[in-house]
C-alpha cells in the first residue's frame, strides 16, 4: 500500500511539473493576457482532472452575478483559479 502512495505521490508531482511548465510557456510565448489567463486556468484544472482530485466549491450560488471581493480565513492559492 505504501508503495501504491509512493507511485501516485509521484505520479501526482509529474501532472504538477508539465502543467507548471506548460503554464510558463504559455504566459512567455502566448499573446493577449486574456488569452494566457484563459490557458494557464485550464492547466491548473487539467492538473486537478489529471491526478484525480475534485475540489468540491460550496457556497458559490451565494456570490452575486457581478465584481465581488471572496475574502478566506486560510491562505490558499488555488481558490481564485477554481473560482472562476
């Protein structure tokens, strides 16, 4: 069992380091920031897809249509990429 954690732990890091280098090539050789917005989103949700994680997203039928400020009690860098 320990090894089958082993793998995955691996298998999770390799996802990470090509969608991290996808990423950075994206925001270096792709023009319009919308559109390198757009891309790099999309890996960190390939990431997600790709190592088997679903992030579960409660309360977001609470947050009003337009701009709005999301304000959390932990520090976590993935919840404006999932919040979009």
């Amino acid at each position: 069992m320990r090894l089958l954690h082993a793998l995955f732990g691996l298998y999770a890091i390799f996802v990470f380091a090509l969608c991290v280098l996808f990423s950075l090539f994206v925001a270096i050789l792709v023009p319009g920031l919308e559109r390198r917005r757009r891309l790099v989103a999309g890996a960190a949700r390939a990431s997600f897809l790709l190592s088997g994680v679903k992030p579960e997203i409660n309360g977001l039928d609470k947050l009003p249509a337009e701009g709005c400020g999301v304000g959390a009690k932990h520090c976590n860098y993935l919840d404006e990429i999932l919040l979009k």
